[in-house]
C-alpha cells in the first residue's frame, strides 16, 4: 500500500493504487493518486476533482464503482487542503489566492501523471469546488477530455449562506487592506464535528461516519473554515463562469447533476447554467443533499445512472 494515502476501518485503500506528490509550477506540491480499472472492457480514465475541504481517501467507494465499470481514476487533492502543501502557516485555514489556481493545476496534472500513465479516453468528474475548477480549466482542457460530469458545481452560494450580496464587497475590502489570511466563514476545525441530524452534506449516517473516520484517523487532511481571499476568489470565479458567453464556448459536453436538497451551493445556478450549455445539459436528484456521491443509495444510484447515461461505455 502506498504511503502516502491512508486507509481507515471500512474504508479500505481500492486495489492498484499509485500515489505520490507532484510539484507545481510554483512549487508547490500536489499529493496524487491513481489507480487502474478492474473489469474489462477498459474504457479510459477518470479525472476526478473533489470539493473543498475533501481529500483522496473519502472517495475510495466511487473509485471502485468507477474501476468496476472498467475506468481507471487519477484523482489529487485540490492545492492548500487534504495531503497536498498548505499555503498558510496555520494549516488549518481554507485558503487560495485565485480559483485559477486550482484550475491551472490540473494542466501539469495531465502532463506529468494522466498522460504518461492512465490510459485514454480521458474523462472528468468534479464536484462542488472542483467542478468549478474544472469550467475554468476547460479551454485548456478541449483536446485532452471527452465529457465532463460535474457533481453540484459551485455557481453560486445561496442565499442566508455568508448573505451573497454583502460576502464580495466584504471578501474584497479585508483582502484590500491585508486580511485576506483571516477567517470570514467558520473558523478553526471543529474538534466534536456537527452531529448527523445537523449536517446538510448527505442523508446517509453509515457514510458519514465513515467519512468523520478519516478525518479523526488522520486530522491532518481536514480543514477549518474559509478565509476572506478564498471567499472573494470564489465570487470572482463564479462570475467569470456565469457570464451568459461562458456556456456556450464551451467545447466539451457537459453534464451537471444538482442536488433538490441542497443547501451548500446554489442549485439554481446550475439550472441556470445547464440552459446555457450547447452540448450537455443539468439533471436534478429530488431530494439528494450536496454530497451526491457520498449520499444514500437511493440518491447515489441515480448520480451513477446519469453518469452512466452520459459517459459513452460505462453501462455497456
């Protein structure tokens, strides 16, 4: 098994893992992994983006749905969170400087991990903030992958959420005057995490816990909340991508799969958006939460059907 992902009672390392860190451009270090398929026919490769504050390990279960239909996944946690280097000296706290970042990432991503080692077609599944990274990072992905599947895509925050209208211009004035390291949404992580009754990421308490495992096996992995740079570049990159001109340039079909019962992200921004799109479209889970891929079995068979719908050879 490799070193350098983990694994936790029930939730064990899928088969054929390759893991490791790769350097950025900057510098920095991404921590990687990807793992082959284990049906046949092979149908290429996965690329899956997590959300923030995720990390490789909470996504063991779909790598092995994905794996059993005959792909491989390559999957890294996003820059500043999971295994991957931090970018401020408390550790804790949700932070980039521009969405950009985590979209220009997936570039050496490719060239340094996809390409040489995963075998192609090549395929992207994103969710919630990787989803996002993944619109911003499409132009640059049009000749590399066939279709996307973006799990609630971060578009918009909704409304009684850090009050949208009022977030950016406070985001954007304690960035101007050097707060941007600050918290503006939470605050340190919590050390007795938000009980199940409460959450409002998944409706299924097995997979919950599952996931609170990993982070009480490995605290390392987990982060508080969001600083107000994180938060300004947030509505920065959403507004680039809701520009009614976004959509419709886009050159690789899309598919969005909003959650009914969302309360972390806006889902009528993604309806918004999937109107837009010239090649793909949104569908919608009535009564999912957020966390599509990690929800109850009534909820994540749907998301699958539709990624088995849209991704060509996976319910073959």
């Amino acid at each position: 098994m490799p070193d350098t992902i983990y694994e936790t009672p029930g939730n064990p390392v899928p088969q054929d893992a390759v893991a490791g860190m790769l350097a950025m451009p900057d510098g920095r270090r991404l921590r990687y992994a990807h793992f082959r398929a284990r049906a046949r026919p092979l149908r290429g490769t996965v690329v899956l983006l997590q959300g923030r504050n995720e990390c490789i390990e909470k996504y063991y279960e779909t790598i092995a749905d994905l794996s059993a239909r005959g792909f491989g996944v390559a999957t890294f946690d996003l820059r500043g969170q999971g295994g991957s280097d931090r970018l401020l000296a408390d550790v804790e706290r949700g932070h980039v400087g521009d969405f950009l970042h985590y979209a220009t990432d997936i570039d050496p991503f490719f060239r340094h991990i996809v390409l040489p080692d995963c075998r192609g077609p090549y395929y992207v599944l994103a969710h919630s903030t990787g989803a996002l990274a993944a619109l911003l990072a499409a132009p640059l992905l049009a000749n590399r992958v066939e279709r996307m599947v973006l799990s609630a895509p971060l578009l918009g925050l909704p409304e009684g959420r850090l009050a949208p209208r009022n977030a950016a211009r406070v985001a954007g004035l304690m960035h101007a005057f050097g707060l941007g390291s600050a918290y503006l949404d939470g605050g340190p992580r919590e050390r007795e995490p938000t009980p199940f009754a409460d959450n409002v990421l998944t409706s299924d308490p097995a997979r919950y816990a599952r996931n609170l495992s990993i982070y009480r096996w490995y605290p390392e992995l987990a982060l508080g909340g969001v600083t107000a740079t994180w938060v300004r570049a947030a509505f920065r990159a959403t507004a680039l991508v809701n520009d009614p001109d976004f959509a419709a340039s886009l050159r690789i079909p899309v598919l969005i799969v909003a959650a009914g019962a969302e309360q972390v992200v806006d889902p009528a921004a993604a309806e918004r958006f999937g109107r837009r799109l010239r090649v793909g479209g949104v569908v919608t889970v009535d009564g999912a939460r957020h966390e599509l891929m990690q929800e109850a079995d009534i909820y994540r068979e749907q998301f699958l059907a539709a990624f088995d719908a849209f991704v060509p050879g996976s319910a073959a």
